[in-house]
C-alpha cells in the first residue's frame, strides 16, 4: 500500500467530533506526508508516514467517530486542471 484515503464521518454536532478535530488538527499540521482534501478526509502517504493513519484511527476510535479506509496501491496521480492554482499552461 503506498497511500490510504481516510474519511471520517463528519459529526458536526457532537463533543466528539470537535475534540477529534482538535486532535487531528494539533497532530497533523506538522506532517508534510498528510493532505487534509476536505474538513474529514486526509491522504496519508503510508510508505513515509504509517503512524499517521495508526493516529487517525485511534484519535477516530478514542472519540467514537465513526471512519472508512481507501487503500491506494500507488502514488495517487493527481490530474491538472485548468483552474488550479498548479496548473502550467
């Protein structure tokens, strides 16, 4: 596995989706193998960083979060588009 997508099921409602947010946010920031895609997904490289999914789950389980694993095979491709801050014309 190179890289795993993890998505979280975004409780806004709940204590424990903000203490869980909290967690994440103060813990992943630093990681430069981590991407937040969204308010509940992050792409975890795995070959450079395997803890950070192991602290996504267990944050994800100490608060009772409910969560989905993708597993990527490979380096995910990411497709340039035309409105992207990336994109070379």
């Amino acid at each position: 596995m190179h890289s795993a997508l993890f998505a979280a099921v975004d409780q806004k409602f709940s204590r424990d989706w903000t203490a869980f947010l909290a967690d994440v946010n103060k813990t992943m920031q630093t990681s430069e193998y981590v991407d937040r895609l969204a308010p509940n997904v992050w792409l975890v490289n795995f070959q450079k960083a395997p803890s950070a999914l192991g602290f996504l789950i267990s944050s994800a389980e100490t608060n009772a979060i409910g969560y989905r694993i993708l597993p990527l095979a490979e380096e995910p491709q990411w497709i340039p588009v035309a409105d992207s801050p990336d994109h070379i014309p």
